[in-house]
C-alpha cells in the first residue's frame, strides 16, 4: 500500500490534513516538510487526521513530533486527529501519546479557532 497526503477543505482558520496509508521512511521526509509549512502557515491551527494511517515506523513518527513540536511558541497549536488502531498503539508503547494533543472527533477541532 502507498501513502497519500491531502489537505481537506474545512472551515475557519484551521489548516486539516489527512494522512492515508503507510508512513514510513520512504515518506517521512516529505510529509515532515510538508507538515512544517502548512504549520508556518495556518493562521488557526493544524488538524493531522490520522484515521487512515495504516502502518507508522519511528521515522514517520519523528515526522509527526517535528510536526507538533511546541519549540516555536509562535506558531499554531497542532492535534492529531482520530489515530487509527496501529497509529495508536504505537504512541502508546512509545509513550508520545502523553506528548501530543490527541483527539478523537475531528469535527471538534474545525470550529472556528485552536485557541
């Protein structure tokens, strides 16, 4: 299976993106950097909805904690959205599920403002 990243159409000021598919090191670095802008440039927030991820090895989660990163007080909040059943168990023997702002409802985070 391949991996797909797309921006998705929401409302306000928060920036949402769905990951699908397998976040590995073959992707990693594009979607870090990816990630990174969109960051830099949504005015309200990022939403990363990772119901769809499939597979996630210590490089995509690099990528994912890069993306959350709070090192630049500035910049928006991020949430990660929905993790799928694999995403999830991974954070959980990692531990970084105590590091990132994690929700289960994307909808929640839409309206109007992270703030």
């Amino acid at each position: 299976m391949g991996f797909e990243m797309k921006q998705v159409t929401g409302h306000g000021p928060v920036t949402h993106y769905r990951l699908c598919g397998e976040l590995d090191l073959s992707v990693s670095g594009g979607v870090a950097d990816e990630l990174r802008e969109a960051r830099q440039d949504a005015a309200g927030g990022l939403v990363i909805d990772l119901e769809e991820v499939t597979f996630i090895d210590s490089s995509g989660l690099r990528a994912l904690l890069l993306a959350a990163s709070n090192g630049h007080p500035d910049l928006p909040p991020v949430v990660l959205a929905t993790p799928s059943a694999a995403v999830s168990e991974i954070f959980a023997l990692t531990g970084v599920d105590r590091l990132l702002n994690l929700v289960d409802d994307v909808a929640a985070y839409e309206w109007p403002n992270l703030n």
